[in-house]
C-alpha cells in the first residue's frame, strides 16, 4: 500500500512537473511571436503590413529587375516570383534556423533587397511557368 501511494506521488509529480514545462515552453513561444511581430512592425511600412495581413502575401519588388516581384507567403511555403504581374517561378527556400511568428516574410525581404542574385541562386525552383504541375496537367494560368 505504501509503494503504491509512493508511486502515485511520483507519477502525480512528473505529470504536473512536465504540465508547467509544457506551459512555460508555449509562453516562451508566444513571447517569441509577439517579438517577432515587433521586428515586422519596425521594417515594414503601414503598405506592407496592410498588404501581409489582407492578403497573407508580402510583395517584394526586384531591386534589379524591372517587372519582377516576389510574392512572400506569410504562413510560409514557396516564394512565387511573378514577371509583369504573370506567375513564372515557384521558389522553396528558408532561413537556415526556424523563425518564430512570421519575422521569416522580413528574412525574405531584407535579402531579396540585399543580394536577390543569391537568394535566387540558392532557391530551389519548383515550378516554371509552362511545366507540368503534379498532376501532369498544365497551372491554370498558362
């Protein structure tokens, strides 16, 4: 009877020990998210933050190309890269290290800005315009 009791003590106590973990971890998490969303706020114009939050997409202008922009998804995924407003390439490309919130669309942007020639070239292209989707069959807007 007393191993028993001893036992649920134990038991009762690592629980309730990886709870508040578990609780003190998601806090650290939704610190990290308010932080990052104040990093946003700090670089992106009153445009840019309205264009992210109504279309979940931030829209980066080529500093090198004319007509070109890049279309950066707030919930991540792949970069579109549009040509006079036509969809051309799908990009895959992150930060090396997981960011926290969406301070991955401000990555995106300072280096689109900063060295486009590298962020494109180490890109991973995942579709061009005129390939064949997954499904074999064309996108809808060729």
């Amino acid at each position: 009877m007393l191993v028993f009791g001893l036992t649920a003590a134990i038991l009762i106590s690592v629980v309730i020990g990886v709870a508040v973990g578990a609780l003190d971890c998601w806090g650290a998490d939704r610190k990290a998210v308010a932080r990052a969303e104040a990093v946003l706020r700090a670089h992106l114009s009153e445009h840019e933050l309205d264009q992210l939050q109504r279309s979940g997409t931030l829209q980066v202008a080529s500093p090198h190309h004319a007509g070109r922009v890049y279309q950066v998804r707030a919930n991540s995924g792949r970069v579109t890269v549009l040509n006079n407003g036509a969809p051309e390439l799908e990009l895959c490309i992150r930060p090396r290290e997981l960011l926290p919130g969406r301070e991955h669309v401000l990555a995106h942007k300072l280096m689109i800005e900063a060295a486009e020639d590298e962020y494109t070239r180490r890109a991973n292209v995942v579709w061009r315009a005129g390939q064949a989707t997954v499904l074999g069959g064309r996108a809808w807007w060729d």
